[in-house]
C-alpha cells in the first residue's frame, strides 16, 4: 500500500497554502489509552500543529489535538501533548539535515488509518510568502474559470 493511503481520518489543508511540500514521509504515532478511539472517530485536528526533533534525537508531534474520549472519564489525557513519532533512525537524521537549511519546516498534512496502525503524514517544507500565496489563489481561480467555461461551451 502506498504510503499516505488508508482511512483517511483529518486532514491539514491550510499546510499546501502555507508551504511548498517537497517531500513526504510516512510516520507511526505513539498513542495513549483512549486516543486512539478518539482517532477512529475522527475527533482530530491538526490546524496549528507542527513536528519536530526534541534534544534526544525523537521526532515528536507538538499541538495535535485529539478530543478526550467520551467514555474514558479518569483514562482520558491531555488533548495537546507532544506525542512521539516512530521512524528509523536513518530517517530522523536525513530529516534533521533538511531541516536545518533555511526555511524548512515539519508539517503533519494528514492523519489516517492504515492496517489497523494510526499513522501520520509529515511533509517537508519551506515556508510561502505572501506574494506565492496571492499567485497560487490567481491560477486556482484562472483554471476553474477554464473549467467552468469548457464545462458551459459543452452544454
């Protein structure tokens, strides 16, 4: 299975606005008791959240929020934490190396299940500016003009 495939459970569409992607790379995350059927009933959100690689070498996700599980009273924990994330070591170092050119950031753009695991989607990418922002939403307006004139011309 390709990577970035599964049940897709959320998604952060404001990272393609705010970044270039140039490369992704599939993570495993580490959960605690009722998180995960937090997870499955898609009470996620990943909107401010960002990754990152803490002084002992770990990739860990800070401000993912997963809502507290209704039926976990005491069980429950807290719906911000940093929560590790689980790759090689080979992968955390080439990662580490990427990012500490200029500009460069760990953004998580989607969380999904696959094969029963939770998993995450971490891109890496170098940061817009305002003027690529204003560009991008021109030619997202210039093709579906196009579109809905093809679309009209063929009625």
């Amino acid at each position: 299975m390709p990577k970035g495939t599964g049940k897709l459970i959320a998604q952060n569409k404001k990272a393609r606005h705010d970044f270039f992607i140039e490369e992704t790379i599939e993570a495993g995350i580490v959960l605690r008791g009722t998180e995960i059927k937090s997870i499955r009933a898609s009470r996620v959100n990943l909107k401010d959240s960002h990754a990152r690689i803490d002084r002992r070498g770990e990739l860990q996700l800070v401000n993912m929020h997963i809502a507290p599980y209704e039926q976990g009273n005491q069980f429950n924990h807290d719906p911000t934490r940093s929560r590790k994330l689980l790759l090689h070591r080979k992968e955390i170092d080439k990662l580490a190396g990427q990012i500490h050119q200029k500009g460069y950031s760990l953004v998580p753009l989607k969380v999904y299940i696959k094969n029963g695991v939770a998993k995450v989607l971490i891109g890496i990418g170098k940061g817009k500016k305002k003027y690529d922002k204003r560009e991008d939403l021109k030619r997202k307006q210039m093709k579906r003009d196009a579109d809905r004139a093809v679309k009209e011309s063929m009625q």
